[in-house]
C-alpha cells in the first residue's frame, strides 16, 4: 500500500479472486478444454485433486487476459503434460473453450468470503466503487447472475476487452480507465487486487490491498 494523505474517495475492485470466488472454476474449464488430450491418469489426478492447475502454472496465469495467460498455458501443455503440436489448441480455440466451459459453470460461481459485507460497508460510507478485471465483458455478465444485489452496488465495471484499455495487467490502463469514469483521482482510490500481475506496475496510481 503506498502513502499517502488524500482521502479515499473511490474503491476499485479486481473481480475474479476478490469478489467471486471463480479461480477453482477457472482451472476446471482449463483443464476441460484438454480432457481429451491428456493421459488418463493424468486426467484422474486433477480430478482427484478438485481439477486444480498445477501451481508452477497457475502463478503464471493470475491476473492476465485471455490472450495473455492462453499461451503460457499451451507451451506448458506442450513441455510438461508432452501434448504433440498437432494436438494443441490454438489460442483462440483455448481461449473460447475455456470460457465456454466456464459459461457451463457459471452457476456454480459464488462470493468470496466477506465480499457482500465489503460492499455494503463502502455503500453505507457512501463510497462510489468500481470494478477492473481481465475478464471480457461477456464473461462477467454470466459471471454475475447469482449476485445481483452486490453488482447493483457498484457504479462502474470495466472488462479486459474495453475499447480504452490498451494494455492488460500489469500495465495501470484499466484501473486509469475505471477511476476516469468514476471522474476520481486515482491517487484517491483504493484498489483490491488478488494477483501480483494485477500490482506490479499499479502500486504509484493507488492504495492497493492484496
């Protein structure tokens, strides 16, 4: 968190991770787009284990758009998991699948803990929020349907595919974006980011918790 002696006069929020707990779902819809890829047995590892990406990879990926974080995980698929190039997606077919699968998943998306009474808490200070998250704009949508009441509260929603946000995480242009259109000073708001992707070239346009 950076000092600093201006009042908080905005929240920002990352959404993936801080309000909804999507990151099990998330690794569930990779890995789904590789079922019929992957050996057997490696298969029933991750399904033993919850289907949770191995960590080496997920710390990767934390935080990126689609098109940034899709990639990593084809050259992991190839090195480490040996899937023949003939047998890989592209970026966009990983991309697409896996948020077709998360689609599929989306009503098992729910809140992170203390996220609701966060919100209300800024909303009864009277403290205007936003939200500044990788996820494209269709995505949130289906990601926000059993969650009504705690999106109402919040004035502004930036997505990854944004016309004004030129640059992904790490790179500050979505949190720029969101204090724009809340009209505050970004040096007035309080950012609540989960991934360091999402820090590491933010940390001098806000007070930042992790």
């Amino acid at each position: 968190m950076t000092a600093t002696n201006k009042p908080i006069k905005a929240v920002l929020f990352d959404l993936d991770g801080t309000l909804l707990d999507t990151e099990a779902l998330s690794d569930k819809a990779i890995l789904a787009v590789f079922q019929n890829k992957l050996p057997e047995s490696l298969w029933q590892s991750y399904a033993s284990e919850g289907y949770r990406l191995p960590w080496e990879l997920k710390k990767q990926l934390l935080g990126l758009r689609g098109s940034e974080w899709a990639p990593i995980v084809i050259s992991y698929a190839r090195d480490v998991w040996n899937i023949a190039d003939y047998n890989l997606p592209t970026v966009t077919e990983l991309w697409q699948g896996w948020e077709e699968k998360l689609d599929e998943y989306c009503e098992e998306v729910g809140k992170c803990k203390g996220a609701s009474e966060l919100v209300e808490r800024f909303t009864a200070a009277g403290i205007p929020m936003a939200i500044a998250t990788s996820s494209r704009a269709a995505s949130v949508a289906k990601k926000r349907t059993r969650h009504g009441p705690m999106f109402d509260r919040i004035q502004v929603i930036v997505p990854g595919d944004h016309p004004l946000v030129k640059e992904g995480k790490p790179a500050p242009d979505i949190y720029l974006e969101a204090a724009r259109q809340m009209g505050v000073d970004p040096k007035e708001c309080l950012v609540f980011e989960d991934a360091l992707s999402g820090k590491k070239k933010n940390l001098s346009y806000g007070r930042r918790i992790k």
